[in-house]
C-alpha cells in the first residue's frame, strides 16, 4: 500500500492510499493489476481519501498516482464518492 498526504483548495490536510481485495475480503494485498477504474473480480481496487472531516473512495488505482501533482490528486478527490458510514 502506497501513502500520500496533500491538502485541498480549502486548506484541509487529507491522506491518501491504495487499496486492492481479493475474493476474500479479509485479505488485503496490493496486486499488480492493469491501470483501469473498470477491475473486475476477483480483484476491487480503489484510492482512498481521509480527512477530519470526511472519507472518500475513487473506483480503480490510476496508473502512477503515487508521483502526481498535488493538484492532479485534488483532481481525484473531486471525483471520488463519499464513504457514508454507520454510526
């Protein structure tokens, strides 16, 4: 699993890591898999994005995500679905 940190427009400090599953939901592992947000089984794959005050996934893991531009991330906050979590 790779990790960045990166603050967006507003300032808020948010990190940022890949995350791939197998069938088997207990196991996690960080495969080699094609560049692509369109995976299919046995392997989900997705960027997530936490902050103090919310946390969102990005479908698929962009190819070099890792080595892009703070603003490039931004770019994919801006497109990843928030995580709505039971309380």
């Amino acid at each position: 699993m790779s990790y960045r940190r990166f603050e967006d427009t507003n300032g808020v400090e948010w990190e940022v890591y890949d995350i791939a599953l197998r069938n088997n939901p207990r196991v996690v592992t960080r495969p080699r898999l094609p560049p692509r947000s369109d995976l299919l089984p046995p392997y989900k794959a997705w960027l997530a994005f936490e902050s103090v005050v919310e946390k969102r996934r990005l479908q698929g893991i962009p190819e070099g995500w890792f080595d892009m531009s703070d603003e490039e991330l931004r770019r994919f906050l801006a497109r990843a679905t928030p995580v709505i979590e039971d309380s």
